[in-house]
C-alpha cells in the first residue's frame, strides 16, 4: 500500500511541470487568414522596416501582431548591434521603457479590484509625505540682467540653485536640463492629486520645467528603493493646478503608483509583476534586470542625428536590481509582451488565468482625460495609463476609436484594437514616431475580413 502511494506521489510529482507548463502556454500561431488577415498586406510591414534600416534610422526590430488571441505574423529585421552585427531574432530582448507603465497600471487596476485602494484616493492617504503640496505659478521675466532663478532653498515650492528634468519618454516630461532655473513662486494646490491623477498624467508631479527644477533637490540615491526615495517626492513643487491640463510624468508619477502598488500588497513591485501578472500570462522572458544568460539578446540602443546612429553609452539608466520603476525598467522579448496585450483584448483574461475583470479592462481603457483638456493630441484622450483614440479621423490612423496603448523612449510600441480584436507590438532600439504610426496603419490594413 505504501509503495502505491509513493509511487502515485512520484506519478504526480513528474506531471506537475506538464501542468504547469500547459497553464503558461505561448500563444497559438496560425496562418493570418485563419483570424483574418492577409499575409500579402503583413509583409507590408518587414518591407518597411527593411527600408528604414537600410535608410540608417534604426539597427533592427522585431514586430509580432496577434488577432482573435492568436499570433498571425513574427517578424526579425536587422542586426543586435552594429558593431557586432549579431541578428535581430524573435528571441532578441528590448528596453521597452515607458512600455512598463500600463503594466504598472495594471497592477493599480487588481488593487482596486480586491478593494485595497481606490481611484479617487488622494496619494496622502498612502504616502502621508503628499499631504499639503504646493503648485508652482510661472514668475514675470526678470528685467535684462537681472538673475532669473527663484531663491535656491530647496524647500517645498522653491526652485533649487541648478535646473534639470527627470527623465522622459514624451512632451511635457522633461525639466531643460541645462538651462538656468526657472522663475516661479508658489500657491497652495486646490486639492490633493489622486491615484487618477497620476495614472491619467493631469497631477502636475515632475510634469515640466517648474516641478522637475525642485525634483532636483531630492535626488534618488544609489541603492535607495521605491520605499526611499518616493516619499521625497511629496516635498517638491507641482507644475499646475491638479486636473488642470494633461502633462507627461515621464518618471515621478508611475514610479509613485509602483509604490502605492507595495503598500497595497505587501509586496516589492518586481516580486508583484513576476507573481501576479507574468508568471500567469506565460511572460517568461521579461524582467527588471536580465539574467547571465539572458543579457547577451539585449539589444543596443543608438540614437538617430546628423552623423547617423551613435550608440547609448548608458542604456541601462531605468534598470535595476534595487528600484524598481513603475515608469520604465522593464526589458522583454516581443513575444513575451504580447500576452499582455491580448490579455486586455480579452477583457483581461488569457489562457484560463483571469487578471482583471471585464468591467475594470473597460474602465482601464475608457477615455477618462479628453483629447479637448490642454496638453492632448487632436483624437486622442488618455485612460488609466495608456493613450486611447477617440477620433480616428482626426488623429488620422486606420485603428478604430477606442483602440489604446503606450510607447517607450527607445522606439518600442504597442496598442491594442479592441474593436477588431488586434494587438501590435513594435520593439525597436532607435526613437522614431513615423515608424511607430507606420506600424499601426500596416497592421490594420492587413485586416481583410
């Protein structure tokens, strides 16, 4: 009897990887007719990234589009680096950037859902630090010579002696470093900025030259933590009246949530992400910091200007070992991100594994921030982190209105047609806007049913 229990025991031991290797499977690949799609009008996209990298705008790039929950067209162009010309492949790893902010956004989304916090909370209620902010109101232009900087305190409100920005992925998100400091006074905020006001970018924190000049006094630390440094900034200056206008937090603002995601669980960002959202979508080769084995398929990162490409001598800047940014960091395969994507498609499940409810992916992907609130593009509104079309034709794109999605500083793309069930993921090394909007009109004129 006992050796037909262990030996049932050793049964179940040995199934347990099937098991939960079934559990994380990758997504299905098919023919793109099968989930209607031309495979002609797909290879529309390898010609255009062929044509930009024989152009010299980027060293290579990988593309995957899924339709209907499954993978329709991969493709690998291009080369790792230019100096050792190793080819791009599918396997290749990208710095995705600012790609991990709706993945942090999402983390905020499951905490609302088990009621650990809610969207109109103020931040105070969580780090008590954000309690009393001030809000910086651009001064009158000094007479011609006559110094221009505000006092250098470095108290709440005032400008430090030296002028500089946090790092930034689009308009609004960088502070003119190099430039003399601003000139400004203080008022106090009409209210405090909310969880909403940080995923929808309309809370003022580090969202222009005014707020990024006082980030500066508190710099992070090497070897700080979330827990360290986010604190610190509820003490700076905000650049406008909360809800007022819609201005990129390229860093501060995710990095709080990615905080605000900690208190909530119990649990540091990168343990949160791996455990409640990669581990469950398959995502296996993505990460705040790759391992031995994983680093040489990190792609470089090269920067386009008169000369060409000049390589980024410290691209690694948003990733660590020991903060874990909810802003950027994130660096992955495109395969691995595209789970993600079609999880939302979905309505936030994949493969059996729910991560957010039907309703909570439609409040996600709603357009909270109207393309009419100052700082907005015409037809594009903003949802909890992510950007949402809400006129195709005046943003004038092939994707439907409601479709959303986020980007990151070194060329990474992706979005999401809910309408046509259609996830696109873009990983390039090189920024390059035209590429991206190239990117979605070639995937939605594949679309032939």
């Amino acid at each position: 009897m006992k050796l037909a229990v262990k030996g049932l025991l050793s049964s179940l031991l040995l199934a347990l990887p099937v098991v939960l290797q079934l559990s994380a499977a990758p997504l299905p690949k098919v023919k793109p007719e099968e989930v209607g799609m031309s495979l002609e009008r797909l290879q529309r996209i390898d010609q255009m990234l062929e044509r930009r990298i024989a152009a010299g705008e980027m060293t290579g790039a990988v593309a995957v589009v899924a339709r209907k929950g499954k993978i329709a067209h991969v493709t690998a162009k291009g080369v790792m680096d230019l100096e050792t010309k190793q080819p791009v492949t599918p396997a290749t790893m990208f710095r995705v950037a600012s790609m991990t902010k709706p993945v942090t956004s999402v983390a905020i989304m499951m905490m609302i859902e088990e009621g650990k916090i809610r969207l109109n909370d103020p931040v105070s209620r969580y780090i008590p630090e954000f309690k009393g902010q001030k809000v910086a109101v651009a001064a009158p232009a000094a007479p011609r010579g006559e110094s221009t900087a505000a006092p250098a305190t470095g108290a709440r409100g005032e400008a430090p002696a030296a002028a500089g920005g946090a790092r930034g992925d689009g308009a609004g998100g960088r502070g003119g470093r190099g430039n003399a400091p601003p000139n400004f006074t203080t008022v106090a905020a009409t209210r405090e900025i909310t969880i909403k006001d940080l995923l929808t970018h309309t809370s003022g924190l580090a969202s222009g030259q005014m707020s990024n000049s006082t980030v500066q006094a508190i710099a992070r630390k090497q070897g700080e933590k979330l827990a360290d440094y986010i604190p610190r900034l509820g003490t700076t200056t905000l650049e406008f009246q909360p809800g007022s206008r819609w201005a990129y937090s390229a860093q501060a603002g995710h990095d709080t949530l990615g905080r605000i995601v900690e208190i909530a669980s119990g649990m540091p960002l990168n343990d949160f992400f791996q455990k409640r959202i990669f581990e469950p979508l398959g995502m296996k080769d993505i990460t705040f910091w790759p391992s031995q084995s994983q680093w040489p398929r990190v792609a470089s990162v090269y920067t386009r200007g008169a000369n060409g490409l000049t390589k980024n001598n410290n691209p690694n800047g948003m990733s660590s070992e020991v903060y874990f940014m909810g802003s950027g960091g994130l660096i992955s395969t495109a395969e691995d991100y595209i789970p993600f994507g079609v999880m939302l498609a979905n309505g936030g499940e994949l493969n059996g594994k729910r991560i957010l409810g039907k309703k909570t992916v439609e409040m996600f992907r709603s357009a909270h921030i109207p393309d009419t609130l100052p700082g907005r593009a015409a037809g594009e509104g903003y949802g909890l982190g992510v950007r949402v079309v809400t006129n195709h034709l005046r943003r004038g794109t092939m994707l439907s209105d409601g479709t959303f999605g986020w980007s990151g500083v070194y060329g990474t793309h992706f979005f999401v047609d809910p309408v046509e069930q259609t996830v696109g993921v873009l990983l390039v090394q090189t920024s390059n806007q035209e590429v991206n909007r190239d990117f979605e009109d070639l995937v939605a004129q594949s679309i032939i049913d």
